[in-house]
C-alpha cells in the first residue's frame, strides 16, 4: 500500500514538475519568441513577421498545452525534441552534461566521505560525541564562495591546477572540493551526532568485555546508525549533481545543472525540459538506491518489529560557545545596524578596515559591516522562517511516508536554482521568491529523516509492549512516537538552518533572489568575487557570518539539548521498564 502510495505521488509530482518547467515562457510574462530570436541571431530587428516565423517554427501559435502534449508524445516515441536555439538533438547535450555532473558528483563524494570520517573518527575513539560547531562551519561555507578562493589561490596565485574547462581529471579537483567539504561537514555531523547513544548501549560494554576488537565494534555501531541517514546520503549525492551551478558557473563546468541554466535564460524549453527530466530520472533511481541500501542494512528487524531504539545520549555544550558565537554574530549585526548600508563614497572605494569602516568598503565604497547589519534581517530571518515551515510539513509527512518519500524524490531532485528559476519567472525574482523556492525543496531531507525515525518506533519492541498491555493510540503518539521523532528532527532541523541561508544565499548569488542594491548576504558574495583578489573583506565578511550563524545554531542546539532532555531520558528509563513489565 504504501509504495502504491509513493509512486502515485512521484507521479502527480512529476508531471507537475515538468507541466511548470513547460508553462515557463507563458509563466514568464514575456514573448519566448522574441528570447529565442535574440539567441538565434541578436543583430536581426525583433519584426513582427520574424517574430510569426519563429513561433510558427517552435509551434508557439498552438498553445502551451498543445506544446506539452507534443513534447510527451515525443518522449514516448524516444525523442527529446529539438533545441529551439541551435536546431541540434537535445539528448547528447542532455547525455554529455549528465556525464560530466556524474564524473563531478563522484569526486565531490570521495572528498565529502573523507571529511565525514575525519570528522566521525574521533566519536569512535573517544566514545562520546561534541558540538561539532566545526563540522556545521564547514558545511555552512558557502560553495561558489569555497570556489572563487580555490580558483584565486590554487588556480592563479599558485598555478597548480587549470582554474576553468573539463578536459582531464585535473579539471576535477578544484571544483570537487568546492562541493565535497560542505556536503563532508552536514553528514559527517549527522553521523558524529548519532553515534553517541549507540555507543552507550549494552552490547558495546558486552562486546569490548568479549574482546571484540574496536574496529568490528565501531563498523557495528555504524552499521546500527547508518539507517536513519541513509536517505540524507542519497540526497546530498542528487544535491552535489544538480545543485553545483554555481559552482560549475565558476570553474565553466559544462555540466547538467549549468545546462539548464544556460537554457533557462535562453528560453530553450526543450533543453530546459530535458535537462530536469534528466535530474529528476537521476533523484529516482539515487532514492530507491538509499531505500534499497537502508532496507538491506537494517534486515529482517524492520519487519519482525525487532528493532530497539537507541536511548537518549545528551550531547552537551559549553554554555560558553553558543554565548561567545552569539555575542560576536550579534555585535557585528547590531553595529552595522547603526550605520548606513547605502551610503556610496567613491573616494574610499575596497578601503581596508579601519576605524571608520570596521570590516573596510566594497566596490562602491559603501560601509561592508553596515550592508552586512542590514542584510541580516533578509537572510536570517527568512532562513529561521523557512527551516520553522519545513520542520512542520517535515513532521507532519513524516506520519504519511507513502507521500512523503514519493514527493521527497520529485523534490529533492530538483536544485533550488531551477525552483528558483521557475518562481522567478511567475513573480519576479526577489526575497519572496527566493523564500518560496527554497521552501518548496528544503523539507525532503528532514521529511526521510522523520519518516525512517517513525517507522523504526512503530516497529520497535518498547511499542509493541505498549499495544501489549492495551495503551490507546494517542497516548502511544503523543507520549512515545512523536517525543522520539521530534528532538533529532528539530536538532537536524537546526543544522539545516545555515544551509537553508546557504541556498538563499546562492539564488541572490545567481541573481535570482534579492535584487541590488538590497545588502542580502548572497548578493554581498555575489558583488564581492569581482574584486575579491584585492578587497577579500568584503566576501570574508558575510561568510564568516554565515559560518558564525552554522556554529551558533549547533552548539545552541547542543547546549539545550544538555539543558532539557533530562526528561527524554527519564522516558526512556521507563520505556525500557515497561517493556521489561509487559514481557
């Protein structure tokens, strides 16, 4: 029932994804015909004959729904139709940038999988977790930011490696770490996070007691902490392969992801179209991998309702960082609340820092820690709005993993850029649009982790005990299954927090989000890489506080966590006693 469930919802998802990405022209506002004629040859005057020639050419004359319907027909047949711009097959093009992302993807994973185990090796060792502030710094480092810097450093300073192109497997390494440290830095904090509570189980003692060697006992408590985590490792491996265009904007990647870009503001619809059906065909098979993994981890405990859960470990943190990582975020935001963010003065133009201007000026001599006070407001606080929806739909779906899994693999194979584009194209890119999109993707990964932490407590031995001696249902949900959903959630909910700046980040970056002169933090990056050899400054500055904002809201978690769950340990006190009652 429930993969009948899931693949009606990857269904209707699906063809709601691409009826928007074929609707764009239409959606847009603007004539495609005249986009296309400007592509085709810009020295041609826009006539109105040109103009009738070129939509009779596309089929435009018909209809949007005639379009599409043409557009399906072909797909049936094999054909992925003809670019409107160059006249060439769109599958090789499609076919050649889904090799190059894949070739990307591959790389980007081993330098992500060498960081997480740096990360998680010293949880293993030591037995007992950490803040792991740096791990959520890393993984709050902007991408296209972590490029501009390789490519200046390694790239032109240095001259180690080719800073643009793909024609070797040195062309890979730049833009692999650019993605690999801050997908590194999320799952090795999710797992480092995890391990805790299973390490301070029994069977470890037993085991260590046995003299089973640490290596086999630490490859078991992965093995018992990988399964939640799964589906966020299989969504990072779609995020690193469609969601990399700035990244191969930087380095000139011609990947599948700066395809549909590159076809988005071209008004290529058959490119367009064919370039998400590619990543959305790749989000399905890499969901049903980490399902098909996930299943073959877990065993037959899953469905024998064998599984135990691990109980509560308290992570704590020194109230010392969050109120020191607090205190730094908040006096830059409030000095630079207190300046003016849009005053120019040409005369002190990439000034360094100084007295008057703490944190210098960019490239119109505009103050950079009054723009960076002032953005806080649209970064921050849209950020801290969307993970707060995201947390709900998450929990709420998280009941419903039929729905939730179908509409989390349409979703989560879409990157925030072409949600963005096409948000764009309806109202205009701005802060709203850039929130609404971000919003439609950000809720996949904490929906797959809400949804495998349910369906391991339903089948989880305490639950069974609780039907045993007749516990209603509610009383089952409200005191048993949601409290030990809810915590890990909202604690990944606030590791997501920096991330979801990140990806509003990167739409103001593109230019799909807030429009200059707004001082939002991505259009500060985005203004910054132009002159960032000389005036660093000004694009240390808000990443800093991006990584500032990743540290403060894990550490914060941490610190609460260590603070309030004394009373999620007592439950499980007494969901163990329970258990031991009834059987």
């Amino acid at each position: 029932m429930r993969s009948a469930t899931a693949g009606v919802t990857r269904a209707v998802c699906l063809v709601a994804a691409l009826a928007a990405v074929g609707l764009l022209p239409w959606l847009s506002g603007r004539d495609p015909a005249l986009t296309v004629l400007r592509a085709r040859s810009a020295e041609q005057e826009p006539t109105e004959e040109a103009l009738s020639a070129i939509r009779r050419d596309l089929g435009l004359d018909t209809g949007p729904l005639s379009l599409l319907g043409d557009w399906a027909g072909g797909l049936l047949r094999g054909e992925w139709g003809t670019s409107w711009v160059s006249g060439t097959d769109i599958l090789p093009s499609v076919i050649s940038g889904l090799e190059v992302s894949l070739g990307l993807m591959t790389a980007a994973l081993a330098v992500a999988t060498m960081l997480a185990v740096a990360l998680v090796a010293p949880v293993l060792v030591r037995g007992r977790g950490s803040a792991g502030a740096f791990a959520a710094m890393a993984a709050a480092v902007p991408e296209f930011l972590l490029a501009t810097v390789a490519l200046l450093v390694c790239g032109v300073w240095l001259g180690w490696l080719p800073t643009s192109g793909w024609q070797g497997p040195e062309y890979l390494v730049l833009p692999a770490l650019a993605l690999g440290v801050p997908a590194g830095g999320l799952l090795g904090r999710l797992v480092a996070d995890a391990l805790p509570a299973v390490l301070d189980e029994r069977w470890v003692e037993l085991w260590q007691g046995a003299g089973v060697s640490r290596t086999r006992v630490s490859a078991a408590a992965l093995r018992r902490v990988l399964p939640p985590l799964i589906p966020q490792f299989g969504m990072v491996a779609v995020g690193l392969t469609g969601g990399a265009v700035a990244v191969e904007t930087v380095f000139a990647v011609p990947g599948i992801g700066r395809t549909a870009l590159g076809a988005a503001k071209s008004q290529d619809l058959p490119l367009l179209q064919g370039a998400v059906l590619a990543l959305l065909a790749l989000g399905l098979v890499t969901g049903a991998l980490a399902a098909l993994v996930r299943r073959r981890l877990l065993g037959p405990a899953l469905r024998d309702a064998g599984l135990s859960l691990p109980p509560a470990r308290l992570v704590r943190a020194h109230p010392a960082i969050p109120a020191l990582l607090g205190i730094l975020l908040l006096t830059a935001i409030g000095w630079g609340l207190l300046r003016d963010p849009y005053a120019v003065d040409t005369t002190a133009r990439l000034a360094p820092p100084s007295w008057a201007n703490p944190l210098g000026t960019d490239g119109l001599g505009r103050d950079v820690l009054a723009r960076l006070g002032h953005g806080a407001a649209s970064t921050v606080g849209t950020a801290a709005a969307v993970c707060l929806l995201s947390l709900v739909v998450a929990l709420v779906l998280g009941f419903l993993p039929g729905i939730a899994t179908g509409a989390a693999d349409i979703a989560n194979a879409l990157p925030p850029v072409i949600v963005g584009i096409l948000v764009a194209a309806a109202a205009g890119p701005g802060t709203g649009g850039a929130a609404l999109a971000v919003a439609l993707i950000s809720w996949p990964p904490l929906a797959a982790h809400a949804a495998a932490l349910v369906q391991e407590v339903r089948a989880s031995a305490f639950l069974t005990a609780q039907r045993a001696i007749g516990a209603p249902p509610l009383w089952i949900l409200t005191r048993h299954v949601l409290p030990s959903v809810a915590a890990p959630v909202t604690r990944h909910a606030l590791l997501r927090l920096p991330g979801i700046a990140l990806a509003l980040a990167s739409l103001g970056f593109l230019g799909l989000g807030a429009q200059p002169p707004a001082p939002e933090w991505g259009l500060l990056l985005d203004e910054s890489r132009a002159y960032v050899e000389r005036a660093p400054w000004a694009a240390l500055a808000p990443a800093t506080a991006l990584a500032l904002l990743a540290g403060l809201a894990v550490s914060g978690a941490a610190y609460a966590q260590g603070r309030g769950d004394r009373r999620t340990t007592r439950r499980s006190v007494r969901k163990r006693k329970e258990t031991a009652h009834a059987v």
